[in-house]
C-alpha cells in the first residue's frame, strides 16, 4: 500500500480562479486622489460640436449638448471563447467569441450587473468589495451550471473564471461582469468543451466523471504525477474527497495526513477484488490550498 504526497496545486484545481489587480487599484487611486473625473459619461473636454455660433439676433454664442459616450456592451450570454491558460489570470478578457460548435475552451454561462455603489458612495470595478462579488457569485453559477453533488463537483476538471470591463470600459459606463466554465486538460492546458446542450447539467450523471474527472499520470507525489482530465491517458483516479476537520487554522502536515488516511484504505479495499492486496493514495491539502478554502483531500486508486 502507497500514501500519497500533497502535489503541486494546479492552476485553480482546488478553487476558483483568481487574479491580483493591485496595479490596477494603485493607478485608480492615482486618478481619483489627482482630481481625473472618473464617472461614467463624463468628459472634461468640449464635444465635437460645441465650437460658437454668430446665428441669432442676440449675437451671444451657444452650444450644442454633448454627444454621451458609447458605453460598451456586455458580453453576450453562452458566448464561447478560446481562451489559453495564461488568459486565465487576467481581470479583463478582449477575446472575440468563436463557434460553439467548433473547437472552444470556455463557455460563458452568466453575464451579470457589478455593484459599485457601497453605503452611497462608488467604488471601483477592481475594488475588494467588487471582486469579493464575483469570487461569490461565479462559483454559485458553475454549481448550477454543471449541476451535480458537490463531491462530484470536487472531483471533476471543472472550474470558473470571471472578467469585467476595464478600467475605461468602466468610466464609460460598463458595469457587467462574465462568468466562464472551463476544464483543465493537463498542467498547463485547457480542455475543448462540448456544445452548449451536453454541458449543461453535464455532472448531473456521475459517469461524466470518466470523461471529466480528475485523473493522474502517477500515484500523487510520485515521480511524473501530473494531474489530468480523465478522458487522457492516466493510470490513476480520484474516487473520492474526505472532508478535515478545522477552523480557518491549518491544523498541521502531520494532522491533515493522518485525517484521511485510514478512511481513503478502508474506500479502496472496498474497490479491490482483493481485501489484502491492493494499493491506495491519500493526497491532503497543503496550507495554500487549506487558506483558500479547499479542506479536504483526494483518495487515489490506481487503474
């Protein structure tokens, strides 16, 4: 019998994916505390037809109404996209939408409306209080989207990613948000997704997890373990998520590897055909993965 090791965590494998806009916050306030007049359809400078007027019999000069900006639109919903892995991490996405029916690896499965105003007063779209919205809100939609139990959830190559308008956009007058379902092919790769129809409520039925589960090319923490979509070439499978007690405190390595190590034997002897014999890994989460909220583990059998 092997255990396993924790593994390096894979881009948003244990949670959604996130992005810092820490840049983007330091240059609003850059703008704000200078005086740049930031409200959407606000301009400082005279429109196009704003130059004076000898007509009428007073002489005084007049001027036209400014033209308003041209805000932005919103994506469009179960729009698809081929994004690439490094696209993931970013807090604006500039993508045109491709064909669903051809080759894609996201999908946007809710367009909402940001909330900036706190208390009465704006904020903005790369706040705390905004992103905390959409790190709320994205993960609901996927859930509803892909549908399934949460251990199911767990289990599969799925996850979410949102994007809003930038900081322009934003001034103008944008204030929606996306959220994308994608699943993660290997490391560095992002999977082709089916058409709009045969994702919804994919993990509804738990065989989709032979397709869409999480797999490995090695016992976890072995040598060449890489996780990947089980619809590749593997020779191990997670079958199972053992919840850890705890606070927001990690309780320790040594804790959270004792926790589910016998509960993860007694779940692959009974998978085996031989009661004696037989082979099982129990990857725990490290203490990054425990801060983000992942407080369970993954129990591996070989194939």
């Amino acid at each position: 019998m092997e255990g396993g090791q924790p593994a390096l965590d894979l881009l948003g494998q244990d949670g959604p994916v996130t992005r810092s806009r820490a840049l983007l916050v330091a240059l609003l306030a850059v703008l704000v505390l200078g005086g740049c007049n930031g409200l959407p359809g606000a301009s400082d400078e005279p429109s196009a037809g704003a130059s004076p007027s000898a007509a009428g019999s007073s002489g005084a000069a007049s001027a036209s109404p400014s033209t308003p900006p041209v805000v932005p639109p919103a994506p469009k919903q179960a729009a698809c996209y081929r994004l690439s892995p490094g696209q993931l991490t970013q807090p604006t996405n500039a993508s045109g939408a491709v064909s669903c029916r051809g080759r894609h690896t996201a999908q946007t499965i809710y367009v909402g409306r940001l909330d900036t105003v706190v208390d009465g007063h704006a904020v903005a779209v790369d706040s705390a209080t905004v992103q905390r919205q959409l790190s709320t809100v994205c993960p609901r939609k996927l859930h509803a989207f892909v549908g399934g139990s949460t251990d199911t959830r767990r289990l599969s190559r799925f996850n979410v990613v949102w994007y809003s308008p930038t900081l322009d956009q934003s001034d103008q007058g944008a204030d929606w948000f996306r959220c994308d379902v994608i699943a993660f092919a290997g490391r560095d790769q992002l999977a082709a997704l089916p058409g709009t129809q045969r994702l919804r409520g994919v993990l509804d039925d738990a065989r989709a997890l032979s397709d869409y589960g999480l797999c490995g090319t090695a016992a976890p923490g072995a040598r060449g373990f890489e996780r990947v979509i089980c619809g590749r070439t593997h020779s191990w499978r997670a079958i199972d998520t053992i919840g850890i007690a705890g606070g927001s405190k990690y309780p320790g390595a040594t804790s959270v590897r004792k926790a589910g190590d016998s509960a993860c034997k007694d779940r692959a002897r009974a998978r085996s055909g031989d009661t004696l014999k037989f082979r099982y890994g129990w990857e725990w989460p490290s203490r990054e993965q425990w801060s983000r909220g992942q407080h369970y583990g993954f129990c591996w059998v070989p194939v």
